[in-house]
C-alpha cells in the first residue's frame, strides 16, 4: 500500500486540530486522559489496595465513616482531622506518665480515640491506667485495669469504641443527665445515644441526644505502674477524624479514594476490553455480511437476529452464579454477545457505502479491494463503530456494578459496583453516609459522560457532513 | 400466505430458538448442581430408610437392603444417566415450568418450597412497579417530547435534550440511591424500605403500597422520562422536515393539529416501540433498583437468593422466568410495530 | 481511416438476479437479464462517441464493461488493441486504469465526503504512485484544477465536496480522470443531475478538453439533444442492443429506426415561438423487463408500425443511406413517420390537430 508516513502524520495532525474545536469533546476527552492516567498510576497512587479491599487489617489505622476531607467547606461545622500519634507529648519519668495534648476546635469531635501502648518491665503484673481530662475539668478514666507481662513485655489496646469505651462514655454522659434531669426514670439506652461523642461533649441538658462538641484542650494520660520503659514503636494513640482523605472512608475504615483509583482501573479494561472486541467483531461480521452479500449475508443475518433476542442480564446472572463471580466472566460474556447490535448498523452503513459511487469511482481509478475497504469503506463505518463502541463501555461498567449489587460481586478486584454494592449492603444510604454513594456513582456519570462525549465529538470529526450544523 | 403472517411466524421461531438457547445454557450450568443436590436427597432418604428397617436383620442383610434402595433412588434421580440426557431433560422441565423446589426453609414468605409459588408470590410487585412505571414514563415522555418538538431550538428544548442525555447514562439503582439519602435520610419523607408490606387491607393497604413505591416509582420515571422525551422529540422534528408537512402547514393547518394529527400519526409506530424495547432493556437495572428500595419484587427475591440463601433453583427460575418475559415482550413489540405501521413489511425482504 | 480505440464485437452481458435463501431452496429457477445482449461497435480516436437511449436499456452497462468494473459474459472489447475481456492480472488491469477513466452521474455521491479535493485527486496519483513527493503532487493537482478552470486552485483545495456545487463537484471528478492523463473516458450522464445553468458549462469544458489533450469520450445520455454538441458517431440503444448507430449528424436529422425517431420527438422545442403546439410522442408504454426481451424485432411491442414480420424475425443491420449509417429495422428507410401535433390557442386549449409526415430519408440540410 503506498499511504507515506508523511500523508498518515498531516492527516492526524489536522484531525487534532479539528477535534480541539469541540469543547464538549475536548472536556469528555481531559476525562478519558485523567481516568487512564490515574489507572496507569494505580499501582502508586493507591498500594496493597487491590487484594487488600476485604482485609481489615489492611485499614486499621483509619476513621470509620469518615467524610471527605473537602465536606467542611461544603457543609456546615467543622470536622476533626483524622490524627495519628506515633510519639507522646510529655513524658513523667516519675510515674511513668505518657500525655497526649489534643486541641479540639471541631464542631464535630474525633470519631474515636485508639490507644495502643506497650514496653518492657521486670514485674509481673502491672497497673494501667487511661484517662481524658477535658477543657472543663472534667476527668473520665477510661481504663483502670492490671495488666499481665509476658516475657518481659506487654502491648494493650484500647478504643472507645470497644465495651468498656462505651461503658464508660455512656456513663459519663448519663451522670451529667442525671444532673439536668434528676427525674428521669427512663434516661436514653445506651443504642440510642451518640456515644463517640459524650466524652467530647459540653455538659449540658442534650449530652446524651444531641451532644454539642466541646472546644479546648483536652489531655489523655496514660499511666502504667511497675512499667520500665515504654516502647515508643507500638505505643501510639489515634485520634481518628470525622474527616479523612479525598474521598472519606466507609463504615469499614476503607480508604474509598483508594478503591476509587482501582475502580477506575477496572472501568477501563473492562470497558476496554469489551469495546474493542465488540468494534472489531461488528467490523468483521458487519462487513463481511455486507461485502458477500447473498446467501452468506442472509445466513448471517438471520444468526444475528437470534443473537440480537437473547437478553444478557439473565444470562449474567447465571453464568456469574453458577461458573463463578468474576469479572473475567461478565466481560467474555459480553465479548460473545455485545457485538450484535452494531453489526447489524455496520452491515447496513456497508451496504449504503457499497452503493455509492465513490466505491466504485474509487476502482475505476484503480484502488485495489484492499484500498477500497481500508481508505473508503473502514473511515466511513469507523466513527459508528467507535461511537457505538465508546458508548458501549459505560454499559458494561453500569452492568458490572448491577451485578455487584445483586451479589455477583468479584470479591478479588474493587470495582466502583463493588463499592456501591458494599454502600448498599452496610446501609449507607439510610445512615447518610453520601460520599461513600456519591463518589462512585459520580466515577460511573464521569465514565459515560466522557465516552459519549468523545464518541459524538469524534463522529463529527471524521464526518465532516455533520459539522455543518 | 400474506407477509403478516410469514413475518409473524418467523419472529415466532426465532424466539422459540431464543428462548430454547438460554434454557439450555441455564440446564448445563444446573445440571452439575442439580446432582449434588439429589445426591443430598437420597443420602437423607436413605438414612430414613436404614432406621425403618426390622432390627431383626443381620448387619449383611441391612447393608445389602441398604444398598439396593440407594440404587433404586439414583436410578430414580436419573444421577447415571448421561450428560445430555440430564441436560435435555432439564431443558423440557425448565421449559413445562417444572422449576423445583427452593433450598430455602424460609420459602422466601410463600406458601411453599416450590419455586414457582415463590416467583408467583413475587412477579405481582415487580410487574405492578414496573408496568406503572412504564406507563407513567411513556405517556410522560411522548408528551414532554411533543411539547418540545414544538418549541425545537428554544433553551427548554435544549435543557430538555441536555437532561435526557444525561439520566440516559445514569445507573438508575443509583439515582435510587441518592433518592433514598434525599428524600429518607435527609429530609425523611418515605420510608427508606419497603419491605415489609404492609398487612393492612383496604384503603390502608392500598394507602402502605403507595407510600412505599413512590420513592422506586419515581426513580424509575425520572431516569427513564428524558431519554423518552429526546427520542420522541428527535422523531417528531425529523418527520416534522417531511414535504407532507410542509404541505399541511402550507395549507395553513394550525401548528398543533399538525403535529398532533399528521406527524403522530406516522412517529406513533416507531416511539411506541422504542419506549417498550428500551423498557425491555431496563428490567436488569429496575430489578437493582428493587434491591436498592428494598421492594420484595423479582429482583429482592433474587439477591436474597443469591445473596442470604445461595438458592440455585430459585435463581436459575428467576432467569428463565425473565428471559421468557423479555422475549416474549421483544416479540409483542416486533408485532406492534408491524401492526401500527401498514407501510413496513418487516422481515419480508425486496427482491431486487 | 483513423485509428480503431475501443472495438466491441457481439459483446454480451447478463446479470443474474440474487436469489433469496427460501427461493434456492425451493429450487426456483435463476432470473436472468441481457444487460447488453450482442453489440458491435467502433470507438476510433478523437472521435467522440455518444451512447443514446432511455434508462435502463444498458447503456451504463456497456460503461462498465469498458472500464472494466464488471466482467463481460462473451464477446470481444479491445481497447487500443488490447483484449480487455481477460484483463486478470491486478497489475495490468491496474495499469489498464490509466487508459481509460469515467465520470459518474451523481457528483454528490461520486466523490468520498469524507476527503478534501486535494486528497481525492490526489488520491489516483498515490495509487499508481505517481509523484514523488507532496510538493510535485500538488503541482499537479493545481495543474488539473486549472485544467476543469477552478481557479486559483488553492481556494479549492482544502474544500469538502459538501462545499462546493454540483458543477463544481463534477468538474473535481473530471480532473479526478485527467490527473491520470488517460486517452479515452466514459462520461457517464455527467450533466443529468446538474442544475440547468451550468449544464453547458460543464459539457463545453468536456468538448475543449478534447483538442486540449487529445481526449476521447463515450458520452452516455438519455438526453439525445446534447449528443450533437460534441460528438462524432452515435449509437441508440434499446433494451440491450443498438438499433441505429452512425455519424452523429446523420442519425439525428435523418433517423432510419422508430426508436431513433421517437426519441428525437420527445425533445422539446428549442424556438420559443413554436410553444403553441405539443407533440404527441408516437411510442406508448413502458421499456419491457430486461428478463423478458421480446422476440423478433425487440422494439415491435412499442413501435406504432409494427408489422408480423417484426414480431417473428430479428431484423439485421441495414444501410439504406450514407455509409455506416447503420439500422436494425426491417423497415429502414422505408417508413414515413408521422407525428401527431396538438395546436393550442392562446388560453392553453387544444385548438386543432395535425399531423406532419416526413418522406423517407432526405438530405441534411447542411
């Protein structure tokens, strides 16, 4: 074939030039780029995320239900940051007395304190004991207990969100009650109360059920009697925030801008994947039905009527149930079947094409067949197949996440379904938990909203007819 | 034989064979699990059997007893037979609606284990949210779609396009989502779930159901109302262009009896079965929806199969029952178009 | 004598109808049509020869046989001495191509939207690789879009076809051919899709192109009016054979055939002044499926002095006048043709009719 590089290059260059005309492409375009340059940097924007996402321990250190870090300037009050420890603030030699200085200035409090201390002494047993001193005053003592060593060292846990946390939060809060309501015989339960909150609340009549947070200074001293010396890698304190990360957290600590980074990943292949299969099956089919014409044409006509009436859906389901939850599966599935529908539009377009003069001007002038279907036939059926195609991929996205939803989910990938399906599961629509919602939804609206945009900018494009209007 | 009836009897074949591939995909993927679910039945009826015997019988006589009754139970579950018989055979029951028995104690809140009780106590709400839906969508659609025809060019006309572009594109189990954190989280409007039903009759019955399917109802019509809008609106200005047009507008026939009377009547074939067919095309994602609003139709049973039960009966019943409803919809459409459209012989191809 | 281009000889082709898959299976017998059914002919050089007859009598087809863009089912076509009917080999048929070229009838479907002009007549160069680089290519480009007078050539060149005219869009499939510098083209109805007001513009061009560069065209058309304008020899088709062929004068002052003559009736008057009389054009119906060619003389079932002997007997070449005035009518220079005229009066009603015969062949007044 005698098309020169020079000949490919200009003809490039001015297809560029004419798709940065079209602002809505251009912006559906900067999408499809940001989308692949983050799944290209997946492996180092988001490490140990992808076989991580069911591990907790992956995810211990970070705040449950946390929103993003960028709702405080959308939504009223102010939110701790999430503020990890690793090193004590004073240290009281004389009675092996570790305290952690924590100035709350949020409207909404740390979600929960984790305290992890360990060290090394002589004894047998040691006393430990936590507690927080607020702004006010107030002191509660969270943790009065003997702890055994063994080997010569010993590493405690607490939270407050474990039992006795809540034991003594709640109790906290229900004496203060008791001040401003003496009469109350039937005081709110403890399932019914906010009770991260309390240790982080004035003191006032609404402590128990609708707790206003408290500002200042507050110190959490950790004391352990009969201890030589602490450790400082494994003792460390966790203020965990209300706020965390770019895209928050879910009510399992999982980093969902990490997920997001993955399910952006898996978006692409799969939709990928799935397109281009189906542009280059269509192309094939279409045009070989197009080209032969005759019988081949209505024997593979009639093939594709039958392919056209089998719905995917059911077919997904079992196949997915039954062979198993993968999403390698959902996409052969739609390799075999997504094909059909544009086939058909190409072998039409082809047969159109196949009339038109130009077809045979084009041999008359002495194209060869190759020629012909590559300069004249190929460019024509291209910008259908590659719009149809590009709408295709958000299809397959949007069905892999149905499926998730319903429980097919591929438990060893994260997709932005899997997300959704676990937001779903864990109720976070009716605990109101909207990032975890809104942040993939919205990467499956940027997904569509890019390919169509591309797609209908690209067809302009190379369809110079329709630039007229 | 006049084409109508030619056309029709293809599009009958062609979705017998439909029907006939997803059915024997579904019996080949059950067949390996149908085994080892008898292989369970006979193992209980067995052991029942081992404890009615006489005590009587030396441990030779049992075991031999035993043995035999074990062959007679497989012989009688077909587990020897070979492959394509069990497929085939599975084939012919799913296609007579001999679906089995759920593995569920719980039946899923029917009458009993049998999977089409199950499917028969929950296809009434799906069919009742859906085909509400549908309706309502449909006839809001055209109308947007006619209105906006009438004012094409106008910004309504374009928001109109811009909105139908995009809910187009939108999961719609996850508007439903949003849906729920708006109007139940938020401002507490509806119930976040409907299930349970409410148990009620009469007027609060009716009263509960309504409540309930407000929020999943209007989910499904705000995604699917725009596309609706757009597609009718495109038609109606192409054919709108059309020299009849003109001549009737030349004529000086008013606006709306223009677009009401001459170009409905030749846009009515094609809108109508677009909307069914894209209805069609939405079960999958209004069976999510269900999931998500917790509406115990089809698609709750289904999750709840997959999900809490892991019942392949009950799933591979959902299937065939979806698939033959959507082929059976696609081949209702295909006629439709054939019958309000006099001009298109569809299917009957020229001879050139 | 001049030189002989293009020499067709008994030439035939039939199309054989695509049958449905359910007509193959019940074994139905395959519908034939004789496209071109057995004509002879001479094409010599510079002499410009006009293929006349109404659509679907097969006039294209033997455009395509020529260019060789369908194979010829028998017969023989040599063009400049080369028997082009076992043109197999891509490589000479590809050479073959720049003999001969065509131009099509639609201009607006006869060039790729999808190109710029200078890509689609740059196109046929980077086929035959002529031009070694972009510079002198588009030295030729801008020498054949002067060539078809769209000039300055560089306000052309970066056109869609969608931008320019129908005249203009016809004028880029005329330099399309030229680009190749071929010696012979098949104009296939090149003005019959135009607008009125450039027709003339367009044919005057094709006519000065002869002389300029020494071209030769088969110029086919249903409108027999033009063939006058620029060519030499004529021939009248009728379902698949040429009934009356000969020098271009001759054959349309003097017809020999009913066809020819019927034809030339249907040509509306150019004098403003003899608007007051309609012509009652002698043949009625419709031409006859090309699967179900008449027998005898295949005109019979429409010629208004049709005899038995025209339905029993094919009627053979005669030459009752000039040399290679040549007709295939039993009758040939025996007919008086008579043609029915309506006379209107002033308010448009038929005032009166008469009947204006014309005596066998008479001399051309010349």
């Amino acid at each position: 074939m005698s098309i020169r590089i020079d000949d490919i290059k200009e003809r490039a260059l001015s297809m560029m030039k004419e798709f940065k005309g079209q602002r809505m492409g251009m912006i559906g375009f900067s999408i499809i780029i940001f989308l692949l340059a983050i799944s290209l940097l997946s492996p180092w924007l988001a490490p140990d995320t992808d076989g991580q996402w069911a591990n907790p321990g992956r995810w211990e250190d970070n705040p449950r239900s946390a929103a993003p870090n960028w709702a405080d300037y959308i939504l009223p009050g102010t939110r701790a940051p999430h503020d990890i420890r690793e090193d004590y603030d004073e240290l009281d030699r004389t009675f092996m007395t570790i305290k952690y200085v924590y100035e709350n200035e949020y409207d909404y409090p740390p979600s929960d304190i984790t305290v992890f201390v360990s060290g090394t002494s002589s004894e047998s047993r040691i006393r430990l004991y936590i507690d927080l001193i607020r702004p006010d005053g107030e002191n509660i003592l969270f943790v009065d207990e003997s702890v055994s060593i063994t080997n010569g060292t010993f590493s405690y846990r607490f939270s407050l969100r474990s039992s006795a946390g809540r034991d003594r939060s709640y109790d906290f809060g229900l004496n203060a009650h008791r001040d401003f309501f003496p009469d109350d015989l039937t005081p709110p339960d403890r399932e019914s109360v906010n009770i991260q909150m309390v240790p982080f609340a004035k003191l006032n009549e609404n402590i128990l059920l609708d707790p206003e947070s408290l500002k200042g200074t507050y110190t959490l001293e950790v004391e352990a009697v009969g201890i030589d010396e602490y450790d400082d890698e494994g003792t460390r304190v966790l203020f965990r925030g209300m706020k965390y990360g770019l895209m928050g957290t879910d009510s399992n600590r999982k980093n969902l801008a990490l997920g997001w980074v993955h399910g952006a990943k898996y978006a692409l292949i799969i939709g990928g994947i799935v397109s281009l299969s189906s542009i280059s099956i269509a192309l094939l089919y279409g045009m070989t039905s197009a080209y032969y014409g005759g019988w081949v044409d209505e024997i593979m006509q009639r093939a594709n009527e039958i392919l056209l009436g089998i719905p995917i859906f059911p077919i997904l389901v079992i196949t997915m149930y039954a062979i198993g939850r993968s999403i390698w599966i959902l996409v052969l599935i739609y390799v075999i079947l997504g094909w059909r529908g544009l086939a058909k539009i190409i072998r039409a377009r082809g047969i159109q094409i196949r009339q038109d003069t130009y077809v045979e001007a084009a041999q008359s002038l002495g194209s060869s067949g190759g020629r012909v279907i590559t300069r004249h036939m190929i460019p024509q059926l291209l910008p259908y197949a590659i719009a149809e195609g590009a709408l295709m991929i958000p299809m397959v996205v949007i069905a892999e996440a149905g499926l998730s939803v319903l429980g097919l989910a591929d438990p060893t990938v994260v997709t932005w379904g899997r997300m959704l399906s676990e937001a779903n599961q864990y109720h976070a629509t009716i605990s109101g938990l909207w990032w975890w919602i809104l942040l993939p939804g919205l990467g499956l609206t940027l997904l569509g909203f890019g390919f169509i945009t591309t797609g209908m900018a690209l067809e302009r494009v190379v369809n110079p007819k329709m630039r007229q209007r | 034989m006049p084409a109508s009836l030619k056309y029709f009897i293809l599009r009958s074949i062609n979705a017998v064979i439909v029907l006939f591939i997803v059915v024997l995909i579904i019996a080949f993927l059950y067949s390996d699990m149908a085994d080892r679910m008898a292989e369970g039945r006979i193992a209980d009826e067995v052991r029942a059997y081992a404890g009615g015997l006489p005590t009587e019988l030396t441990q030779e006589q049992r075991s031999q007893l035993i043995r035999e009754e074990r062959a007679r139970l497989e012989e009688i579950h077909g587990l020897h037979d070979p492959f394509y018989e069990k497929v085939f055979r599975r084939t012919w029951d799913t296609f007579t609606f001999r679906l089995g028995e759920s593995n569920s104690r719980t039946y899923y809140g029917a009458s009993d284990a049998r999977v089409t009780t199950i499917i028969q106590h929950y296809l009434p709400r799906t069919i009742l949210l859906f085909t509400t839906a549908a309706v309502i969508s449909i006839l809001l659609g055209i109308g947007m779609g006619l209105k906006a025809a009438q004012v094409a060019g106008t910004k309504v006309d374009k928001a109109l396009s811009i909105f139908g572009i995009l809910t187009a594109s939108l999961p719609m189990w996850w508007v439903g989502m949003l849906v729920i954190l708006i109007f139940a989280f938020s401002l507490g409007w509806f119930p976040a779930a409907s299930y349970p039903f409410p148990t009620e009759t009469g007027y609060e019955y009716y009263k509960g159901v309504l409540i309930r399917m407000a929020m999943p109802l209007a989910t499904i019509v705000f995604v699917s109302v725009g596309g609706r809008a757009w597609a009718t609106r495109n038609m109606v200005t192409s054919i709108l262009q059309d020299d009849y047009i003109m001549a009737a507008r030349a004529k000086g026939i008013p606006e709306r009896k223009v677009i009401y009377g001459h170009t409905l009547k030749t846009a009515a074939p094609p809108i109508v079965t677009s909307a069914i067919l894209s209805f069609l095309l939405s079960i999958g994602g209004a069976m999510i929806t269900e999931v998500i609003f917790n509406w115990p139709g089809m698609g709750y049973l289904l999750r709840t199969a997959i999900f809490a039960e892991s019942d392949m009966p009950v799933i591979m019943g959902i299937v065939y029952i979806t698939t033959l409803l959507w082929v059976v919809g696609y081949l209702l459409a295909d006629m439709l178009y054939g019958f309000l459209d006099p001009r298109v012989e569809v299917g009957a191809e020229k001879k050139v | 004598m001049p030189k002989s281009i293009v020499k067709a000889r008994n030439l035939k082709k039939e199309f054989i109808i695509v049958q449905s898959f359910i007509d193959k299976i019940q074994r139905k017998p395959p519908l034939k049509v004789r496209a071109v059914d057995g004509i002879d002919f001479d094409i010599y050089d510079k002499k410009s020869m006009a293929l006349v007859g109404e659509s679907g009598c097969g006039k294209t087809t033997v455009g395509k046989l020529i260019m060789k863009l369908i194979d010829t089912t028998s017969g023989k076509l040599e063009v400049k001495g080369h028997n082009i009917t076992k043109l197999d080999d891509p490589r000479k048929l590809k050479a073959y191509r720049r003999t001969a070229q065509m131009i099509y009838q639609d201009p607006f479907s006869s060039l790729d939207p999808r190109f710029k002009v200078f890509d689609i007549l740059e196109e046929p160069l980077l086929i035959h690789g002529i031009g070694s680089s972009m510079k002198e290519r588009r030295k030729m480009i801008d020498k054949a879009l002067e060539e078809v007078r769209l000039t300055p050539p560089e306000e052309f060149i970066d056109r869609y076809p969608h931008m320019l005219s129908g005249g203009q869009r016809q004028r880029i499939a005329i330099a399309r051919c030229l680009i190749l510098n071929p010696d012979f083209i098949v104009a296939d109805e090149p003005v019959s899709m135009l607008d009125v007001s450039v027709r003339a513009e367009v044919l005057n061009l094709m006519k000065d192109l002869i002389d300029k560069i020494d071209l030769t065209y088969l110029y086919i058309t249903h409108d027999i009016s033009t063939t006058r304008f620029f060519t030499d020899h004529i021939g009248v088709m009728y379902l698949g054979d040429i009934v009356e062929q000969g020098p271009t004068g001759q054959v349309l002052d003097n017809p020999l055939h009913p066809y020819t003559q019927a034809l030339l009736t249907a040509v509306p008057e150019p004098e403003p002044d003899r608007l007051d009389r309609i012509k009652e054009i002698p043949i009625k119906g419709e031409i006859p499926s090309g699967t179900n060619v008449p027998g005898g003389c295949r005109f019979h079932t429409r010629c208004p002095y049709a005899k038995v002997i025209c339905k029993k007997k094919v009627p053979k070449n005669k030459q009752p006048g000039k040399q290679g005035h040549l007709a295939k009518c039993h009758f040939a220079g025996e007919i008086e043709f008579k043609v029915k005229v309506k006379k209107l009066a002033d308010d448009g009603k038929v005032a009166g009719e008469e009947i204006i015969k014309f005596s066998k062949i008479t001399e051309s007044e010349e």
